[in-house]
C-alpha cells in the first residue's frame, strides 16, 4: 500500500478538492446501449476491413514487384529507348576509314566525305596535320 | 487492476476473445480519457478509441509477452489522440473547420455545458506533456509510474508537470475554485 501511495502525486487538500470538481464536471456521458452496440458493430467492420486491405494490398504489392524485378531483368536495346540516337558514325579524331568500301573496290573521295565528313576524304593521314607538326614529326621520327 | 495476459502457449481464438473482452471492460474508460485529451470532442473520442483498438488488434499478434496489455492499450490511445489534435489544428489551419471550440453534441447534457467547455479551454493551455500527465493523473486516476510508462517519460518529469499543470489550472480556473469554496 505504501508502494501505491508513494506513487501518487504529492497535493495538498486543496488542490486534492480543485481536482475533484474538474474530474466530476469534466466528463463524457456515459455510453447508452445503442450506442454501445453500434460501436462494436462498427469496430468489427474496421477489423475486418482491415485485413481485407491487408489482403489485397500485399496481392498488389506482389505484382508490383514482380514486374518491376521483370523490367529489370529483361534485356532492353538501347536503340529501342526513345531519343536513343542511331549508331553514331566513327569519330572524326579517329583513325582515318581505309579506303576500301564494304562493297569491295576503290573509294572515291567524295564518298568519304559523304561517310564520314570531309576531313575523311584524305587518304593520307599525315597529310592532315598542321605543317608545324609536320616537321616535329618529321624531326622525331627521323632522328 | 493489473491485467496481465500471458500470451505464449495461447491460441489465435482464444487471444482474440480475451482482446475483445478486454476493450469491453475498458471501453468506457479509454473513451472518458480520449475524450478529456480531445477537448470534449465526442464524436472525435469514439473514433480515437476505435482506431487505437483497430491498432492494437493488428499489433496483437506481436505482442510482447512481459508488457502489460493495459499500459500497451493506453500508450496506443494517447499517441493516437495527440495524432488526432494534430490532424484538427492542421485542417483548422486550412480553414476545413471553422469551429475553434468542439460543438456539445449532447442535445440535453447533464452537467454544466459552459463549465466543460472552460475546463476544455484551460487544458488546451497546457503543453501537450502537462495536459496528458493531468488528465491521465488527476483525472483518471494513473499512477505516477503508470503515466510514465505510457507517455514515455520519467516519472521526475511527470511529476513536474503535473505540478506546472495544476499550477496554471488553479490560475485559470481561479473563480472556480473561489466559488467552491464558498459553497462549502
């Protein structure tokens, strides 16, 4: 018992009747019978709606997954993606395209500028540097 | 008043009707205490209740068997009526509800209607923490420990504002007291 009142608040009289009156004057009706039996109705409909969510949710969530886990999966082209742009031609910086066309024969150089834009059209790599670098190379190479 | 259920070794059935016989029993209590943390709000308390006892059925199932059902029922409702104010002053803010004071709905209450709503506006002075540790305290008779346990708190803590709350009512509320005091 002493336990018990050690956990009361420590008030004195006073206080003890001020709260007296709030608790007395500060209080719902109570339930009436109707009202009561409503509310059980009404809380067995939430628990059973609940669980049918429950159901139906986790049905959905597993769909989900599984066809987010399958477009993840599945090998996507990436010409196949809108605004992917078609396969790029070889860079201009790249290794000059060796004359030959994929035809067989000679390639004019009109055709390589066709293909791969005019700097391709000179069969002749060294040809394409600046005269400066011309004769560095020239003084690398040749000793 | 302890109701210590022990749960291991008990099956679904039998869990279910010792819930339900449980929300019977508190019913009234856990619905006078959401009332008086809702200002009165009623139809507000009905539906604090019932979702906190939705909760608690969900939760059943993982239930720890040292925790007493009764602290585990009562700490669901009181953060749920906070969750609730909170939701009210938000759609108050929004303007959905133009209704600063919840309505008494009661269309012939027993008791004083304007006294309850005084006593509701004094509460609502309160910090949340002074108004949980009241109510659940002074007015609906928890222990210290008890309280702490389901505000989350230390009992140190409770106790000071339980003192700060009754400080404050006892200013607001200063003519009633007057007034009681002259009656007796």
């Amino acid at each position: 018992m002493t336990r018990a009142r050690d956990q009361r608040p420590e008030t004195t009289s006073d206080d003890a009747r001020f709260v007296e009156v709030l608790r007395d004057a500060y209080a719902p009706e109570p339930l009436g019978p109707a009202r009561r039996a409503a509310l059980d109705a009404e809380l067995r409909e939430r628990i059973a709606r609940r669980a049918r969510c429950w159901r139906v949710g986790g049905a959905a969530a597993a769909v989900a997954a599984t066809a987010a886990m399958a477009w993840w999966l599945l090998p996507v082209s990436p010409t196949a993606l809108p605004g992917s742009a078609p396969a790029a031609a070889p860079q201009r910086a790249e290794a000059t395209p060796a004359p030959e066309s994929p035809a067989g024969g000679d390639v004019e150089a009109w055709e390589l500028e066709l293909l791969y834009g005019s700097d391709a059209a000179q069969p002749d790599g060294e040809a394409e540097l600046p005269e400066e670098y011309l004769a560095i190379a020239s003084m690398l190479l040749d000793g | 008043m302890e109701e210590a259920i022990a749960l291991e070794g008990v099956d679904a059935s039998e869990l279910e009707a010792r819930f339900e016989a449980f929300v019977v029993s508190h019913r009234e209590r856990a619905r006078r205490l959401a009332w008086r943390l809702l200002g009165g709000d009623e139809a507000a308390a009905d539906d604090v209740v019932q979702d906190a006892c939705v909760r608690a059925h969900r939760a059943l199932a993982g239930f720890r068997g040292e925790a007493r059902l009764e602290t585990w029922f009562y700490r669901i409702l009181v953060r749920q009526a906070h969750s609730h104010r909170r939701w009210r002053a938000v759609r108050e803010l929004w303007g959905a509800s133009s209704e600063r004071e919840p309505a008494d709905p009661q269309p012939a209450p027993a008791g004083d209607p304007a006294l309850r709503r005084r006593i509701a506006a004094a509460l609502e002075g309160l910090t949340r923490a002074q108004r949980e540790a009241f109510v659940l305290v002074h007015l609906e008779g928890f222990t210290v420990r008890e309280t702490a346990a389901l505000v989350g708190r230390a009992e140190g803590t409770v106790k000071t504002h339980l003192h700060r709350a009754l400080q404050r009512l006892r200013s607001e509320l200063a003519d009633l007291d007057e007034k009681r005091r002259s009656e007796t």
